[in-house]
C-alpha cells in the first residue's frame, strides 16, 4: 500500500489515515456509531483532508464495533433539541453532510451492521458500499413520526429506483445484506472478517488507474448531484420542521426509547 503516515485521532471519535493511494476514515464512536454535529463536521473534514492530498486517490470509510451508525443523536446531538434550537441544529448537520457529497474523490464504504437513518444517509454518500452479511439498511423515519433526512429522499431512488426506494421509505423496513446486494444497495457482499480487505481492495482498483481521469470520470458520474442534494435537503428539512411539532413524533421518539411500538394517532 505505500508509506504509511498515521494522523492523530481527533477529538470527536475519529481517525483518519493516510495509507497511500487511501485514505481511511473510521467512526470511531461505538458501540452505535450515532452521529452528532460535531462527528459529522469531523468526517466533512477528514473527507476534504484526503481530497486535498496528492498522496489520495480514492477514500474508504469505515467504522469500529459492530454498528455502522445507528443514526442521529437522539439525546445529546441535532434530533434532540427542541423548537428553533433543534430545527438550527438539524441544519447545521445537513450543512455537514453536503460537503460531502462536494468531494471530488471516489469514496467506498464499508458497513458491516446496521446503517439506519442518518446513518444509511451517510452510507449513500459514498460511491460503493461493501457489507457483510450482518448488514442492516433502514430508512425507519416514518416509524418516528418523521420525514427522511440527510438528502435520502434523493440519494436512496438514484441507488436502488424508486419504487424499492418508496417501499423502504414508507415502510421502514429494515434490508439485510443479501437482499441489499440483490436491490443493488450494496456492491460486493463478502464475510465479516473479510470486510475491511474487501473494501480497501475494491478501493485499490480504482486507485490503480489515473488519478486525474478518477477525478474527471467521478465528476462527469455525479454532475449535479451536490445540487439536487441541496434542494433535497432543504425540502426534507421543512418537512421536518412541521412533523417536528406533530404529537406522532414525540410519540414516536418516546417509543424508540422506551423500546414499546409507537402508537400513532395522526396528530
């Protein structure tokens, strides 16, 4: 793989090394992985670290525990502040997830359990996913009350069409690693302990040809993308902010919490 130059971990549960032609960004935050403002501005940065060194070709990201990311902070992060203060927050986390979706490298994913809500997001901003069978996809928004975020809305259809996509959407279904593969969610299944070599594998592929043409061919596959993310996160935010206020998502939170089915009564 070429010298190795490993970077400090950074105070917000992430690591970042330079294993030239890689750069490797692991969530390092388990067991959950959950993501809060400061985390995802931390992986924005780390993505932007590996798109300004020559050394990087392509981006592999990765996570510790069994957990890709479970999603948003509940409690301490952006879904649980309330009013104005919760609404600025969920915009501050959208602010982040859009720088990347502004890279210009090719990232590939590696996620070997489950990757729900904002953090199946996170997982449809890279190029390829590789997963384990131990994989799990949820869009679970609606089994809160709520409306996708992180610009799912947009990215999941673009990946998987939008028929599959609606039927996640609206039914919360939780997708494991064999059917994700088959609905083209994923790109390469392979065992758990497999998963870290697969992935930088299919990353070293790609980083095996021109650099300048990995550049120039992502950018002509992913032309406009970054803005119709914008847009898409922009609606999924107003649409937020009115079921924000609706007795279906308090319900719904409280249910996650409390570990009982939501009981929803369209208020």
């Amino acid at each position: 793989m070429g010298n190795k130059a490993a970077m400090a971990k950074t105070t917000h549960h992430l690591d970042l090394t330079i294993a030239d032609p890689l750069g490797i960004i692991t969530l390092a935050n388990p067991p959950l992985n959950f993501l809060s403002v400061e985390l995802l501005g931390a992986i924005a940065d780390a993505v932007e670290a590996c798109d300004a060194d020559p050394r990087v070709r392509v981006i592999v990201l990765r996570a510790q525990g069994r957990t890709f990311c479970a999603g948003a902070d509940l409690v301490g992060g952006a879904a649980g502040e309330s009013g104005a203060d919760g609404l600025a927050a969920i915009r501050r986390l959208y602010d982040q997830a859009l720088r990347l979706f502004r890279r210009r490298k090719p990232m590939v994913a590696a996620i070997g359990g489950a990757a729900v809500g904002a953090g199946l997001g996170l997982a449809l901003s890279a190029d390829f996913r590789v997963a384990s069978p131990a994989a799990r996809f949820s869009a679970n928004f609606v089994a809160l009350g709520f409306h996708p975020g992180f610009a799912i809305s947009h990215t999941l259809p673009r990946v998987i069409g939008a028929q599959r996509a609606a039927w996640m959407m609206l039914s919360a279904e939780r997708v494991k690693g064999a059917q994700a593969l088959d609905w083209g969610l994923v790109d390469r299944l392979v065992e758990a302990d497999d998963l870290d070599t697969a992935a930088q594998a299919m990353a070293q592929e790609m980083a095996a040809n021109g650099p300048l043409a990995l550049v120039a061919v992502r950018g002509t596959m992913v032309r406009g993308l970054a803005d119709a993310v914008a847009a898409a996160l922009d609606h999924e935010l107003a649409e937020q902010a009115i079921l924000r206020e609706t007795a279906d998502y308090a319900e719904g939170v409280a249910a996650v919490f409390e570990r009982r089915p939501a009981r929803f009564t369209g208020r």
